[in-house]
C-alpha cells in the first residue's frame, strides 16, 4: 500500500474503549465459522498460511470495520478519527479513508493486465462495465483471467485496489456463490439475483470465510506422495566416499555380486524389487503413489551410480535408502566408509527445477525448436479435446455446448480456466506459457464474448 494511502493512524484507533470491542465482533464474523471447523485460533493462522495471508485477512476484516455503523455517537470509526485526528493525515490520506468508509467487496475477474501499471477488473456479482484501475504491486503477480475479492476504491480520480485482496479458485468462487444464492436468492437458485451495494456490505465476511474454508481445506487435505510401498517420498542421497586404496573395479565387481543390482553402464545400476518383495504396504486414498518399472516390470527401488571417489545411492524413501545402504555396506565392506546423506522433500525439489523450461544442459533441443514441437502438440490435444466430453461443461463437449446462450457461458468459463493456468507458469517462456488459446475461442465461435 503506498505512504499517501497509510492507515496506521486510524489503526491505532482500535485501541480505543469505544472500538475494541466492536472490532472483535467484526473478526469473528470473519474468521470464527473457519476457525472453529479447522479448531485452530486466529493465532495459528500466521504458521498455517504465513504471515503476509494472515495480515491480508485481517486487513479484510479491518477494511470491512471501517464500513460499519454501530449502535452510539461516534457511530463509525472513520467519522471519528477524521473527526478527532484527520488534521495530522494528508488529503490523499483522509480521501482513501472516506472511500473506504463506503467502499463495496466484490469478486472480479481480472483481464489486460499491465505489470507495475493497471490492470481491468470486471465484477462477477453487480456486473456493469469493466473498469480500469491503477495498480502497482498486484499487477506483478495477477494474470489474465484471475479472480480476485477485493475492494475498487476511487482515490482522487483513479480507481485503486485496497489492501485486502484475495486469490479466488474456482472452489472458493463457487463456495461464495453458493452463500450468496442461499442469502440472497431462491431455494436452489442457480443464478445470483440483483444485489445492491449495501446488501453485498452487508456480508462481506463471506469472502474472508469462502477463501479460509478453501484454503484450509486445500491445505489440511492436502495429498502425500508416496512410493509403492506406501511410504512419504523423501529423496535421498546417500553418498559413499571410497576407502583409502579401494579400486573402482574392485567396487564394481562386488556391486555385481548383489543380484538386486542391475547394471546399466560401466557406472550405473537399477536397484530392483525382487520377484517376492512386490507386496507394498496398502495406500490410502489420500494418497498419491510415485513409481518406476523395467521394461520386464520389476519396480525400480533406487539407482547406484560411480561418481568418482564417491559411489551414490538414491532412494525416494528413508525406509528404502536404509535398506539400500545395509544393502551396499554388507556387498563392499571395507571398501567404502561411512556414508554421507542429503535429503530432499518433493517440495524442495520443484524449488531447485531450473527455471528455463526447456534449456536443460541434457537436452540438447533449441529452445524454439521445442517450443513449436510443444505448441503442435497442444494444437492437436485441444483440437481432439473439443469433440470430447468436458466435466466443467457439465460432461458435453465444448462444440455441444457452444451451441446454446448458457453453454456458451460455460464454454467462455472453461476457456478463461485454460488462459489462466497456462499463464501462472513460473516461467515467462516456457511452451506452455507462450500457447495462444486465440483459435479455440474462434473455432467455437465465442471469441465476441472474450472479455
């Protein structure tokens, strides 16, 4: 948020007799339904989410305070403060203050995003014509076709976004809608009926509690992956040094004698599951099983590999890089010392993939020559996907249901689901992230609604 928008002022406010409370109120509103469900305090949400999501949802409930008329004079904190401290805050300041006294949440979707600059929000709930707002920090994550909570504010001729701004997925947008249909609508409605300001004011708290209870749930049920035989996939690097004097053929000749070994080159073997050992431990369905086969089905456990002065075991399992250095240690004896591991969890493995997509060092392929090999095979996957059944489309496929005003609708939706993930690559040039969905949305006959 920019110094001339600076709200720590009217945040210490709080502090007063006349406000605490009233603003404890308001955070329950916010966040006791998801709290309560999850059985954490509000305390704990700085460890589960970070510290940047906890202050963005406090800002949520503190930029709804500032919107609440309460029972007594003063009956508003913004009407106070401005009242009683507006002389030490700037025009620009005040100006932010009163626009956020009246302001509105609503959800948007966000389209010509102009990083540092502007980006377009349209409103999903009031709709109207989409409107342009000034924007610096947002816009260097958001990308096209994102949806977001937030609150537009107009600050002296520019409209701007307020600090509490949330991410919504397509679960957290349809939990939202569903509260505001059953708020709002008829029984089983399944469009949302006219809201005026002061009615979607009224609940902004529902955006906090559809973000939280997504979030939440997203990262409570997260699944665990795990290996065939149903443990946590944890990789490990098990790095034996050579012992003083030993021979790289000596070593070689006894990791032949273990028949679990298979080799491959002159310096690398599979480690593979015995023809008895095929029986892993049962997964659950919370679970998500990573694993590798032979061409003669025996299942890869791990890799042996001569590097040097070291020989490396690697194993996706604590359980099976003890097996397999009890394994080496019993076959080399003194030939090799005690061996050295470094672990890795699957989350720190995606942290350390190179961020050039294509331009590995093993690959060999020009980067544009890969990119078009991609981009055809995009063409041809989404030129067969558009005569099969889509499950956002309500299992029609996307010529069928281009065909009438609603599947239309729907069709519009899944496309914009297509741009946005494809542009939420980590790396601007990545194939993926360089694909022009442009000729679907004309194939269909929808591109007048891309908008």
């Amino acid at each position: 948020m920019p110094a001339s928008h600076d709200l720590k002022g009217l945040m210490k406010f709080l502090d007063r007799d006349e406000w605490r409370g009233c603003f404890e109120e308001v955070l329950d509103e916010h966040f006791g339904p998801a709290l309560d469900a999850c059985e954490i305090e509000f305390e704990d949400l700085a460890d589960v989410l970070g510290e940047v999501w906890a202050m963005t949802l406090w800002g949520c409930a503190f930029e709804d305070f500032l919107t609440q008329d309460f029972e007594g004079q003063p009956s508003n904190i913004v009407d106070d403060y401005v009242k009683r401290r507006g002389w030490k805050e700037s025009a620009q300041s005040k100006a932010y203050m009163m626009a956020l006294r009246t302001s509105t949440m609503s959800l948007y979707e966000i389209s010509n995003v102009v990083p540092g600059q502007s980006l377009t929000a349209r409103d999903l709930i009031r709709g109207g014509e989409p409107i342009s707002v000034s924007e610096g920090t947002a816009t260097k994550t958001l990308k096209q076709w994102d949806k977001i909570a937030a609150r537009i504010v107009p600050v002296m001729g520019k409209n701007i976004l307020a600090g509490g701004v949330l991410p919504f997925t397509p679960q957290a947008t349809e939990t939202l809608f569903e509260g505001l249909r059953g708020t709002f609508g008829k029984r089983n409605a399944k469009k949302l009926p006219a809201l005026e300001d002061e009615e979607l004011q009224a609940v902004a708290s529902m955006f906090t509690l559809a973000w939280l209870f997504d979030t939440l749930g997203r990262m409570m049920t997260r699944p665990s992956l795990q290996n065939n035989d149903g443990d946590e996939i944890v990789f490990h690097d098990v790095r034996f040094p050579l012992a003083s004097g030993a021979k790289e053929g000596d070593v070689v000749t006894r990791l032949n004698t273990i028949p679990a070994l298979s080799q491959s080159d002159a310096k690398f073997w599979n480690w593979l599951e015995g023809a008895q050992q095929g029986k892993g431990k049962p997964k659950t369905t919370e679970t998500t099983a990573r694993f590798t086969t032979m061409d003669n089905g025996l299942l890869v456990l791990g890799n042996v590999e001569m590097k040097g002065r070291f020989l490396h075991l690697s194993a996706n399992s604590a359980a099976r890089a003890a097996e397999g250095t009890a394994l080496i240690q019993q076959a080399l004896g003194d030939l090799v010392r005690t061996p050295l591991t470094e672990i890795r969890t699957v989350d720190q493995m995606m942290a350390e993939r190179p961020r050039n997509g294509v331009e590995t060092s093993s690959s060999g392929i020009p980067p544009e020559v890969a990119e078009q090999s991609i981009h055809e095979f995009l063409d041809r996957h989404y030129l067969e996907t558009l005569d099969q059944p889509v499950r956002l489309l309500g299992n029609k496929t996307p010529r069928e249901a281009a065909k009438t005003p609603a599947g239309r609708r729907k069709v519009v939706d899944w496309l914009k689901y297509l741009e946005n993930q494809s542009a939420k690559q980590p790396d601007p040039i990545h194939p993926i992230t360089t694909y022009s969905f442009e000729w679907i949305w004309k194939e269909l006959g929808v591109h007048g609604l891309r908008q």
